[in-house]
C-alpha cells in the first residue's frame, strides 16, 4: 500500500506549503482596498433601558 509510506506523502506537503507561503500569502497580504476605512466617532451614544409593558 503506497499511501502508508510517508516518504514521498511528506515532500509533498512540504513543497505545497512552501509555495504557499512563498508565493500566495505575500499577494494576498499586498492586496489593498480602493477606499481605505475612515475612523469613527469615538462618541458614546446612551441607551435607554427597555421598559415592557406587562
């Protein structure tokens, strides 16, 4: 059964995860965003407790 052997398996995974994060990762880490977000009001909006009606 090859599949039980890890040899060749473990190169395999190897490799893939090294292009991966050679390669992938940096593209998508440069990636940026058209509009960049602006900040929010730091502002803090007082809520009122809800009163049931029964």
């Amino acid at each position: 059964m090859p599949q039980l052997n890890p040899s060749p398996w473990f190169a395999i995974l190897v490799f893939s995860w090294l292009t991966f994060i050679t390669i992938v990762v940096p593209k998508t880490l440069n990636h940026t965003f058209p509009n960049e977000p602006s900040p929010q009001t730091t502002q803090i909006t007082k809520t009122n407790p809800w009163s049931w009606p029964w």
